[in-house]
C-alpha cells in the first residue's frame, strides 16, 4: 500500500481526480434522505427538486442555523424562528446492498427526498468547522462512528465515549446483557452468533450506547452549542452476502433495522425534548464505487481508516493545516 500525504495548496488538485473518479460512477447509486423528526419551526417540503450530495453539508448546517443560514440553491428546508434553533442534528448513513435497492427500509417520517450524487463523497467537516467557529467558548458535542471491518471507528473530543467498545469482539459480549439491542427489538431468524449478522446488532447496539452514555450524563447536553452526531450503518451487505436478498433473515435484518431507527429516532426526541433533527441517509452503493461519510474530530496523529475497493479517504487535523490521505492499493 503507498500513502500519499497531499498538503492544502495541491488538496484542488487531489479534489479534481476524486471528483472524475465520482462522476465516472455517479448515476447507478439510489439514494434518499428521510427526515424521521424536526421541532415545530423546522419545516421540510416536499418538492420536485432533488437534494444533491453536495448539498447535505449545508443542509444540516442550516437546520442547526450556524453558517449563516448559507442559500445551498435547495428549498425544501424552512426555518420559521430566528430565535429558536435545535440543540442537535443526528444523520444516520445506511448503506443499502444493490440487491435490496427495490425494498426500502419502511420508515414512519416527516418528509423524504431523492438524492443526486453529484460528488464522490460528502462528510459533515464544514458543519464541524462552523460549530467550533460560532462556538468558540463552549464545548460542542461532536460524534462519528462507523465500522472498520472488526473495529468500530468512533471519534469524539469528548473522552467519556472513550469507554465504550471498540471492536465486534467487545460487543457481541455486550449483545448478551439484558438492555441489549436483542432484548429490546425482534431480531426474528437473526443469530448474534453468525459474524454477519452480529456485525448489524453490533453496529445498532454501538448507536444504542451513544444515546444511552447521553441519558446518563445529561450535562453534557447543557452548553448553548448545537451537538451534532454522524452515525453509519453497512451491516446489511454482510447479512445479505451470508444469507442471500430473499433469505427470512435478510428481511429480518431490515425489520429489526427499521424498528431500530424508530427507536432510536423516539429515544432521541425524548432526550433533546424534541428539540433535535434525526434524519436518515440510505445509499445504495453500486460495486466498484468508493465513499464513505465522515466527519472526523480533530486528532494529533493521522487517522486511518480501512474503506472499500482501491481508493480510500482520510482526514486529517493538524496544527499544519488540513490534510487528507489518498491510499492506493
């Protein structure tokens, strides 16, 4: 594997090959977003304009009302109070295996949108950037997880999720205790002992704790800096790759799944006093195409992160500037 670190000035260049490379599989992926909850003053309308890739970003950073309400060239999204805004946004990225693209996950929402993918990929970095900006003398309350193969990448400023497990191994011991994801949803013909389908309950028991780790330190949720939480979801694939897309524990799995997200979106509403926007990403990433969402805290060492297929992205964080990892196998 050769690591090339590419520097700010030639991050343009780098961009432009990632941008082609995006195009070259753009238009084969179906996606959407599905807005589970937003307060009162947050209004989504459904319209016939679609969302593009590039939009989301601002989408969110406009729902939390930092960067300048940003005009992102989409109305579907209305803010109606200048003196209100949600205390957070969670996006939740699940990725769908091309197989199951015909069978969308039956989620109870507010309003759903088409997604283009006009860019390769996106991540929640400026959103990240403007928080901090705006929020210079608090501590905001940043999250992104998803699974690295057998481990679970969580990066977080706040070392109390530092607790947590990091790795398949540590939870499927956690799958066994009774408030685990397994006792509390219909895991049907689902077996926690099989890789591939405790790779889901794991991914789903992770976001679980996340929530539940805020329940039980409430003050954490007290500074007057909006939080914000990105959360990815790819077990499915590994369901549908050991058991097959007509298998009872394919549709298993989307129904424990689906059940999960209303769960989850409740838990959420109730713990933000409703004042909080939950929106849902599903993609369908067709074979030989290469992104992943991130939005990585700052860190002191490069984070490495373990994606799909040849062409891999990282961030990094430094006192030199922004950089990012382009990895070749």
């Amino acid at each position: 594997m050769v690591t090339v670190w590419c520097q700010t000035a030639s991050f343009s260049r780098m961009f432009s090959v990632l941008l082609i490379f995006g195009i070259l599989s753009v238009g084969s992926a179906v996606q959407q977003l599905v807005v589970m909850h937003a307060p009162k003053y947050v209004t989504f309308q459904q319209q016939t304009a679609d969302l593009q890739t590039s939009q989301l970003p601002g989408m969110v950073a406009n729902t939390l009302g930092v960067g300048a309400h940003k005009d992102i060239g989409w109305q579907g999204m209305l803010h109606s109070s200048v003196f209100k805004r949600p205390k957070a946004n969670v996006m939740l990225t699940v990725e769908i295996p091309p197989a199951l693209a015909d069978k969308p996950l039956a989620l109870n929402n507010m309003a759903k949108f088409p997604v283009m993918d006009d860019l390769p990929f996106f991540d929640l970095e400026s959103v990240r950037n403007s928080i901090q900006k705006t929020f210079l003398d608090q501590e905001p309350l940043m999250l992104d997880l998803l699974t690295d193969n057998t481990m679970f990448d969580l990066q977080s400023e706040n070392q109390l999720f530092k607790k947590l497990p990091n790795s398949l191994r540590q939870v499927k011991d956690r799958l066994h205790d009774p408030d685990s994801v397994i006792q509390k949803l219909t895991s049907g013909s689902l077996n926690s002992s099989l890789t591939p389908d405790m790779t889901l309950m794991g991914e789903m028991q992770m976001v679980n704790d996340i929530i539940q780790t805020l329940f039980k330190n409430p003050g954490l949720l007290k500074n007057k800096s909006p939080d914000l939480f990105s959360f990815t979801v790819s077990g499915l694939k590994s369901v549908v790759d050991k058991h097959g897309a007509q298998s009872s524990q394919t549709a298993d799995a989307q129904k424990m799944l689906t059940d999960f997200i209303h769960s989850m979106t409740g838990d959420l509403k109730k713990l933000y006093k409703d004042n909080v926007v939950v929106e849902v990403f599903l993609t369908t990433m067709p074979k030989g195409q290469s992104r992943k969402v991130r939005s990585l805290m700052a860190d002191p060492t490069p984070v490495r992160v373990a994606l799909h297929h040849k062409l891999f992205i990282n961030h990094h964080f430094s006192s030199g500037g922004f950089h990012r990892v382009l990895h070749q196998m």
